[in-house]
C-alpha cells in the first residue's frame, strides 16, 4: 500500500505540472500571438522594373518593391555577352556659368543651356557629377556640388532624360591645382556623361 500511495503523489505531482504546464504555455502562446500580431508588418506597393546602367555603360534588368531589390545583368541572347553603352563625357560646364554664386540655385541662362543640350543629346541616360574648388571646408563642398549635380539631373529629367546618377564630389577630385584664381575656376564644374 506504500508503494501504491507514493505512486499515486508522485502521479498526482506530475499531473499538477503538467497542468501548470500547460496554462504557462497557453499563457506563453497567447501572449506571443498578441506580440506577433502587433508586429506584423503588412507591405503594399508595387513592383517597379527598370534597367540600370553601372558605371561602365552596362545595363542591368532591375526590380524594387521597396522592401528587397532584385538585379541581374542583361546579356544579348545570341552571344551571352554583357550588353553595354558607349560611355563619354559629353559635356563639362563651369559652374560659374550654371549657377548663382555659392549656391545651387541655376542661372536663367544655364537652365537654358542645359535644357537646350539635354533635349539634343540623345543618350540613353546620364551620369552627373559636381566638383567644386576648395575654398570651403569638405564637408560643406560635399554638400554644395552634390545639389549643384542634383539640379543638373533636375533639368535633365525635365526633358524627358534617364539619370544613371547623380554624384556631389567636393573638391576630392580637382583637374587643376587650387593655387590661382583660373585654376580654381576649372575646378568649379559640372561633369555630364553620356551613356549612348
């Protein structure tokens, strides 16, 4: 009767934590739905495809949802080979004429210059890049040529022009030294490649 005795506690034990068991684990699972269904995360929006030209002229099937991109380079089907543009600087303005001083704001006649050879150019897409001399800390050069390049693209998809890029160099990549005047005037420029 002992034996039968310890066994039916031990049972008994065993069945209490069982049961406690499962009303934590009850209480676990509730509260973790609650949590999941607070952080559930419902995406809308649409696919949006395109092509991408990189630095070299060559294009890339592109695809963006927002949340994940998709890309993959895109081959002429009869050679396997990377299908690629032709890649040239196709125009390089002095910033002095494009734009008001120390700003990024375009002149009336710049605007118009640009819009005149945007219209003309007939590339598939432009790379725009802003340098400027170095008169200003980094910092604020930085920030200076990439709303001038910024202003540029502006104009470019104003007319119906594909931008690749658009890219705010500072004064990192000079053409001249900045020890005069004229040459601190080359450095004040606005670079336009061509992807034809």
């Amino acid at each position: 009767m002992g034996d039968v005795c310890v066994i039916a506690i031990v049972s008994h034990a065993i069945a209490r934590a069982a049961g406690i068991c499962a009303v934590a684990a009850s209480a676990w699972i509730a509260t973790a739905d609650r949590a999941a269904a607070q952080d559930t995360v419902i995406v809308t929006g649409r696919v949006e495809p395109g092509l991408w030209v990189d630095p070299d002229g060559c294009l890339h099937w592109v695809a963006d949802g927002g949340l994940e991109g998709y890309m993959e380079g895109r081959v002429n089907p009869e050679t396997g080979m990377p299908v690629c543009l032709d890649v040239n600087t196709c125009a390089v303005s002095n910033s002095d004429v494009l734009f008001h001083t120390d700003s990024a704001r375009l002149t009336t006649s710049g605007r118009e210059q640009l819009r005149q050879f945007f219209s003309s150019a007939g590339a598939f897409a432009y790379a725009i890049y802003g340098h400027t001399d170095s008169r200003a800390s980094d910092e604020y050069n930085m920030r200076l040529s990439q709303r001038r390049a910024a202003a540029v693209a502006n104009v470019a998809r104003s007319v119906g022009g594909r931008v690749a890029r658009e890219i705010g160099y500072g004064e990192r990549r000079p053409v001249a030294p900045n020890d005069s005047a004229a040459n601190m005037q080359r450095n004040r420029r606005v670079e336009i490649v061509c992807y034809r």
